[in-house]
C-alpha cells in the first residue's frame, strides 16, 4: 500500500511558486507540456489564477495504460493552498472512491505548511486515517517529511513511511525514502545551472507527499541532469539533455532512461 511506483512517461505535475513568487510571476508560465515514449504520449496541462497553479491534468497513456489524471488546489485568498484533490481512475482497483481529498494545515505564525491530512476508504473495508506531518530546519527548509497511520490493525498511529531530504544550494540532491523504518529507496540528483520551469518551490513537498507522486526534485530551482534510485542495492540511473528557448527556458528535454529508451518532452509557455 505505501509502495510508491515510479513511472516514466508519468510525469506527475507542473507549477510554478514559493519563495520567489514575484520573481517567477514575471517569467513565463509553464501552460503544457508533452512527453513522447515510442508510441505513447501523455500530455499534462496546467492552469492558473494570479500566477499560482490551481488545476492539472496528465492525459494519454503511460505503459500501456490510459491515464487520465486530475489535480485540483484550492486555495484561499491570500494564495494558500487548503485542499488538493487528485482523481485518479486507477484508484478504483483499490478504494471506493476514484478521488483522494488531501486537507492542508498551515501556520500563519511560522509561514509554513505543517502537515497534511487524508481518508483512504479500502473496498475490503479497512478506513486508514493519514497524516504527514514536516519537519523544518533553522532556515524554515523542509528536512523531513513523516507519513503517520491509523488503520485499526493496532492502537493509535504508527510510523508509515519517512523522506529525509537533502540540500545544496537550494537544489533538492538526496532524499532517503524509509517505510516502517527501514531504508528502502535512496534517490540522487544532479542538476544544470539554468532556471528550472518546474521548479515549484515548497510547495512541491506537499504534492511529492502524496500518493503514489515521488518526484521531490522539482522542488529544486534548476534543472536535473542525472537522477538515480537505489533500492536493495541497484542502482537505476535516469540521465538528461535539453534545448532552451530564446528566453533561456528549457524548449525541450530528451531522458535517457535506465532501459536504454529514451522519452522526449516538449515545453509549452504562456
């Protein structure tokens, strides 16, 4: 259940935002982008309201499956995310409802979103209550992200799942992966020195922190070249090259993925 899968031509969500809002509000938004693997296609769209991403769609297919992915955030008036709801077909196979409804916790003392909660209805009829809760350093950079449950399977909550992450220069290099304690996948990242379009701030933390969404790195302000997994001792290493557009923001970006493939995305911009 806390098994996080990775898949290539799904890639998870585009948005621009955090630190340096009125920065990024100024450059160009990242509207659509299309990712090529041999014959399939998933194209995500992204919509926006005073420059900050409200809705988000991956629709094509990924590994011989249709996918048909939405996320919605909702957001107060002063831009604060309160909700984010992810439907997903796909959900069906294992819960009641095609749609998981994430709650946001945020203090305005601190400026920071603390934790974020969720129901998983089961259709073997267990109820598990989640909650992940962010762990903070002194310069108000998330550290650690910790999944808690409560499924009735023992008394009051438990330790589900951990992130620790690691930084350099503001770029998201290493994040330890630990279900129920135990290391069970490492991830690394390298990255380029130009403008990330996907570089969505803190608060990709919150949507990385959600089901089966694992790409931390676009957090980061610039670009990955090289991300790698490890997992009980193996190594997956994803390498990338891009093309930039006039306004030094990537046009295009070609991975060359640990099978040997290769998956071509191309940027749209507002």
């Amino acid at each position: 259940m806390m098994l996080r899968q990775f898949i290539p031509l799904l890639v998870a969500v585009i948005f621009l935002s955090c630190d340096k809002d009125l920065e990024k509000n100024s450059m160009p938004l990242l509207g659509k982008m299309e990712t090529t693997l041999g014959a399939e296609t998933l194209t995500t769209t992204v919509q926006y309201n005073d420059g900050k991403p409200i809705f988000m769609q991956a629709l094509g297919s990924s590994g011989g499956t249709s996918v048909n992915v939405t996320t919605r955030i909702i957001r107060n008036s002063q831009g604060i995310i309160e909700k984010i709801i992810i439907k997903n077909p796909a959900y069906l196979t294992t819960f009641f409802a095609d749609s998981i409804i994430y709650t946001i916790n945020y203090s305005t003392v601190n400026n920071r979103y603390t934790s974020l909660v969720n129901y998983l209805f089961f259709k073997n009829g267990t109820t598990e209550y989640d909650s992940t809760y962010f762990t903070f350093d002194a310069a108000g950079t998330i550290t650690q992200a910790t999944k808690l449950i409560s499924n009735g399977s023992s008394p009051g909550y438990q330790e589900a799942e951990r992130n620790e992450f690691t930084y350099d220069n503001g770029n998201l290099i290493r994040c330890k992966n630990y279900i129920f304690n135990s290391l069970f996948l490492e991830q690394n990242v390298s990255y380029d020195s130009r403008i990330n379009p996907m570089g969505f701030g803190k608060e990709w933390i919150l949507i990385g922190s959600t089901r089966n969404n694992r790409k931390f790195e676009q957090s980061s302000p610039n670009n990955a070249t090289t991300v790698s997994f490890t997992r009980n001792g193996v190594t997956s290493i994803t390498t990338t090259t891009y093309t930039y557009n006039l306004n030094n923001f990537p046009a295009s970006k070609t991975d060359l993925l640990p099978n040997g493939s290769t998956q071509i995305s191309t940027f749209y911009y507002q």
